[in-house]
C-alpha cells in the first residue's frame, strides 16, 4: 500500500481536485483490472480512449483517475488529477508504484529493427556464465535468473514492465537485457525507467503500419537515445547510415561498434560456415557457434556491452564461444540424408536478405535454396512485394505462404507479394496458401544438400487467423515432414 502522493511525484500535474493522501493499492489503465483502491489511469489509445471508462473504473472502486481531460461530472469522494499526458504519467507511476526497480540494477536497452532478440539473450547468456544474476525482457520470453516468463509484446506495457523489473529486483538480479521497440518508444510504455545503457543495432523499412513515415520511425528510435542519462553509455553501429543520428543528441557517453568501419569496437569475419563463424574482434580471434554478418554484429554487440559493464575482454571473448543463438533465429539442422532446413524469424526485407545472403554465401553452388516466405496480415501493406523480390532474386526456388494473416485474406496478401517478383523470378515462384503444404512442397522439392528457409515466423509457436490463435511451429512441422518424407 501506497499513498497517492507518493506514487505522483514528479508527474507533470496540470490539477488536482481532492485528497493526495489517501491510500492506493492497485495501479490499472484498463477499467477491467481495477479493483477496490486502485488509480485508474485514462490513456487516448490508438483505438479506444480511457476517459470513456472513468465511471467504470470508480464503480469498480477506483479511489483517484489521472486523465488529460476532466469528466463533467466529479463524483464525490474520489480524487481527480489532470495532467497533461496520461501515458508519461502512467510510466513514471508504474516507477514510483514499484519503488523504481530500474535504478536498482543495470538496465540495458537494444533497439532497431533488427538483432535485438539475438543481442539481448546473448548479453543475457553471458552475464549468467558470469556467475550474475539476471533478467531478460524479449520477443521470445522474459527471465528472472532461469525462470521464464511468457512474452506477450516486445516490449511490455509500462505496469507490466515496472512490475517485472521489481521481481528482479527482489530476485537479487544486478543486469538486466532489454528490447525496446519503436512501438515502446512512441507509445511512452518506457517513461520514468531508468537505463544504464542503449544499444542500436540498424534500421530499416519495418512497422510504417504504424509509423506512417521511415521519418516517425527513425525518430522514435532516437527518442530511445535522447532521454539516456549522461551517466550511461550510448553504443552505436557505425556501419548503418542512420547509426551517428541515433546519438547525435544523447547526453550519454557514446560509443561505436562496426565491421568495417574505425570503431571503439571492431570485428572481422574470417570464416562462416553452417555450423558457427570464425571472428576477429578487436584483433583477437574467437570461433562462435553463431552464423552470418547479421550475427558477426550481434556477437561484437555482447562482447562491448560485457567490456562495457566492467568485464574483462578476455574473459567475454571466452565466455562468447559458448553461446548461441536464441530459439527461431537461423536455426538449423540436418536431416538424415542432408537436407538442410533453416527456420529464421526474418521478417523485414532486410533481415531476409541477410539471411539468404548468408546463405548463398557458405554454400558451395551445386545445392538449391528453397525460400518458404509469407507476409504478416494488418501490418505495412508496402514492404509484401520488397519481401518477394528479395525471396525470389536470392533463391533458386520460392514458395509464397500463409503467415500470420489476422484479419486479412492470405490470398490476397501472397498476390500483393507476387507483383514485387521481376519477370525473370517468376518462374521460380509457387504460391500454397497453407504453410503446412508449402513446407511440405519445399520438403519434396529438396534433395541431398539442399537448404530450405523457412522465414518469418521464427520462435513463434501460433498463426492469427480472423481473431483465432491456431497452433503452429515452423521448427516443428518441418522436421516431421522431412521424417515421414524419410528424407
């Protein structure tokens, strides 16, 4: 239990209207969890506005709504506090509701478009072969120490956010790895938290569902940076054109990483091959377990947030060989006559080229690589046929699919895919709605050597069809393909 004023300080009030010094149990801002001696917090959402719940919210025994705009009628008894944005308000009385568990630990935050999963649960492995406590807050799941917790956003909201970094807290957790997605960033879900570090990985075409513009997008990504405290660091990709904008205006201490730019951190790719790399990091060499260019920048990312935490370079070099890449992400295995079957969560045009370019470039030339791809439902419409053309340029065979269609017609998704295909792809190219039978078509089609893709759903284990979450895994289903194929 709490005292209103407590968990409202540093708020940015507009009025009060009623007593600050009562006691509040329960923070919600949605009406639907509030119980008795909760404060309600009244957010202007994308699709539903707050305010139009307040009566509901006090039936349901709400003692105090904070809201940007003041119901005509005050109903005795109950505290008003106006501010001027409910959802900064809301992130820094989740802080104070929590007793504010960001500044009790080492929170680093990793945004960009793509490798922050790969980067975070590196940072994560790393730090627990240290012999520390931690947390980890991802796409695929959260953990405190070895305990997971199931992932429902990228970044959680900011009472579910606060609520687990107390958990850690009480947990004896010292570190804490962090994605933070644009969403989180614009929708201020990460207001009143603390970071002690910000890493950005790269950007590119990805959520303009959302954003509207590359421009909004970009800026949302830099408002990360912007508000870092100058007592923690800011760790940059120099290699990305975007990479010097994200800290150019960061109170932070910045540092840059990079594979083929000068760098306070530098990395070289001496071999790849499928089963891990050969690296050079800061002129030292160090096999990994991890594949590809894309991984090269997420391993150099672990290894300068490990030096950058006090390490000894040595010692996370070492550490570094023992780790590999989470669950869904170019993840691989072999069948018993060879055929290689790779399921990648790549679902940008960016992270599909990296991978099949990856790919193309360790195997030898006589092998096929079947692409297996699909398009995400009520998301940008604008990046379907960059995907396609990037499937189809960059593999000998392509089978357009069924993601996670949601609301829309997956037919009708796979011909938006379809005409960013170049007249000399297009022979290349099969369309099967369902992903069971384009994976099983790809099973077919492969023989000894082969490599099938499978991208863009990576660890998840679902597919949303019309408001419906039907079980579906990706790893799972190829593997029992290629044995009932007894390939």
């Amino acid at each position: 239990m709490k005292l209103l004023k407590e968990i409202i300080y540093s708020v940015r009030i507009e009025d009060v209207i009623g007593s600050t010094n009562i006691a509040v149990e329960h923070i919600a801002f949605d009406s639907r969890e509030v119980t008795q001696y909760s404060v309600f917090i009244a957010m202007k959402g994308t699709q539903v506005d707050g305010h139009l719940y307040i009566g509901k919210a006090i039936e349901k025994g709400a003692v105090a709504i904070i809201c940007e705009e003041l119901p005509e009628y005050l109903k005795e008894g109950i505290t008003y506090i106006k501010v001027l944005d409910s959802a900064d308000a809301l992130g820094t009385v989740a802080a104070n509701f929590y007793d504010s568990p960001s500044e009790k630990l080492k929170l680093i935050g990793v945004t960009g478009t793509n490798g922050k999963t790969t980067s975070v649960s590196l940072m994560y492995e790393l730090f627990q072969l240290f012999g520390a406590k931690v947390g980890l807050i991802s796409t695929v799941e959260n953990k405190i120490n070895n305990e997971v917790y199931v992932a429902t956003h990228t970044t959680p909201n900011a009472i579910e956010l606060n609520k687990l970094l107390a958990m850690m807290v009480e947990k004896g957790c010292q570190f804490c790895f962090m994605e933070v997605s644009s969403h989180a960033v614009a929708q201020k879900r990460i207001a009143g938290v603390h970071f002690s570090g910000g890493v950005f990985t790269n950007i590119t075409r990805d959520h303009l569902d959302y954003h509207k513009t590359f421009d909004n997008y970009i800026a949302a990504k830099k408002a990360f940076f912007d508000a870092l405290p100058e007592e923690a660091f800011a760790l940059t990709n120099i290699d990305q054109e975007h990479g010097e904008t994200m800290v150019q205006d960061t109170k932070a201490k910045v540092y840059h990483y990079g594979l083929n730019s000068f760098a306070d951190f530098k990395a070289k790719i001496l071999e790849n091959r499928f089963d891990g790399s050969l690296l050079s990091i800061d002129n030292k060499e160090i096999h990994t377990k991890l594949i590809g260019e894309f991984n090269a920048y997420n391993s150099l990312v672990a290894y300068a947030v490990g030096v950058l935490l006090g390490k000894e370079e040595l010692e996370v070099l070492t550490m570094l060989s023992n780790l590999s890449a989470p669950e869904g992400r170019f993840q691989h295995f072999v069948s018993k006559t060879g055929v290689i079957a790779i399921v990648d969560y790549a679902h940008t045009s960016d992270a599909l080229e990296n991978v099949l370019k990856t790919i193309n470039n360790i195997r030898t030339g006589n092998e096929l690589v079947i692409t297996v791809v699909g398009c995400g439902g009520d998301r940008d419409k604008g990046k379907r046929p960059i995907m396609a053309e990037v499937a189809s340029r960059l593999s000998d065979q392509v089978i357009f699919t069924s993601d996670n269609p949601r609301t829309e017609n997956p037919e009708s998704i796979i011909t938006e895919m379809e005409a960013g295909v170049a007249a000399e792809n297009y022979k290349k190219t099969l369309s099967i709605t369902q992903r069971k039978e384009a994976i099983k078509a790809a099973c077919n089609i492969a023989r000894k050597d082969d490599i099938i893709l499978i991208a863009g759903k990576g660890h998840e284990k679902y597919q949303l069809v019309n408001g419906e979450v039907l079980q579906f895994d990706d790893t799972e289903t190829v593997i029992e393909i290629l044995k009932k194929l007894n390939k």
